[in-house]
C-alpha cells in the first residue's frame, strides 16, 4: 500500500460527504427556530419549564398558540397556560438583561420587545452598542474582501444594501 491510495479521496465521497453535511445543517437549522413537540410532550410535559427556555429566547406571549395547535391532535391534552407562562416570565429576566441586549445585539440578533418597559431604555441603548460594533464589524470586513463590493457567495452584501 503506498501512500497515494491512502490519501486518495474519491469523488462518490465527497459528494456524499456534501451532501450530507448540507442536509444536517438544514435539520439543525429548523430544530433552532422552532419548537416541535411530541405527543407525549404535550400529555407529560413541564409546561413551565418550556415557559421558561421561551423566555430565555425573548418569545412572546403569543408564542404558545403554537404549542396549542401542536396539541390539538392529541386527545384529551392541552398545555397549561398559567404555568407556561410563570416560566416564561422567569426566562424573560435573563432575557431582559443589559448584557444579553449587547450580545444579541453584537451577534447581529434581532432584538425582541418582550421586556418590561422599566429600564427599557438601558436595554435599547445596550443593543444599539452591541448592533453598532456589528455593523461596523462587517463593514470593515467588507473592505477587505477579495470579492467585488463585497459580494460572497452566501448573499452578503456590504453596509446592508441589496445591488
């Protein structure tokens, strides 16, 4: 055996190894928007504990309609309102928080207005910090690209504009 049959790669391969990799980036990328819940999830489960990771992301109140129309088929459930939402409100304080704002804002994240409107300001000027260096951030990237007025090949374009 020599060493080129031992690093030869065939393309079969690498187009299923492609391929592949698309497809879970695809499933993992729908399993972070939104929340899917068994049948036995909607009979047994913890409803303020769901609250509680919906407050911890900035959802709304309105957000449990969905877990309503995901029950539905299952007899005899239905998901607890008042213990979802004692959750959420817990999650919302450290959704709610100057440093959240700032990395949700750094990370180029939509701020949600789910919080309390006391403080809301130190929160809106924390997020408008954090989406400041982002967009300076990606500017500066922009200049420095290899591709003509910084168009990539995943869409993106410099200082926000659509050509």
């Amino acid at each position: 055996m020599n060493w080129q049959s031992v690093f030869s790669v065939k393309p079969f391969t690498v187009k299923t190894a492609i391929l592949s990799a698309s497809l879970s980036l695809l499933l993992l990328s729908g399993c972070a928007t939104t929340q899917s819940l068994t049948p036995q999830q909607c009979q047994a489960g913890n409803w303020q504990d769901i609250g509680y990771g919906d407050g911890m992301r900035g959802r709304s109140g309105d957000y449990f309609g969905r877990y309503v129309s995901q029950c539905a088929s299952v007899m005899g459930t239905a998901p607890n309102r008042i213990a979802w939402e004692t959750g959420r409100k817990q999650g919302l304080k450290g959704y709610c928080t100057e440093l959240n704002a700032y990395k949700r804002g750094r990370e180029g994240f939509d701020w949600q207005p789910v919080c309390p409107l006391e403080g809301i300001d130190k929160l809106e000027e924390a997020y408008a910090q954090g989406r400041y260096y982002y967009l300076r951030q990606r500017d500066f990237d922009s200049l420095y690209s290899p591709y003509p007025y910084g168009h990539r090949p995943f869409g993106y374009r410099p200082f926000g504009y659509y050509w």
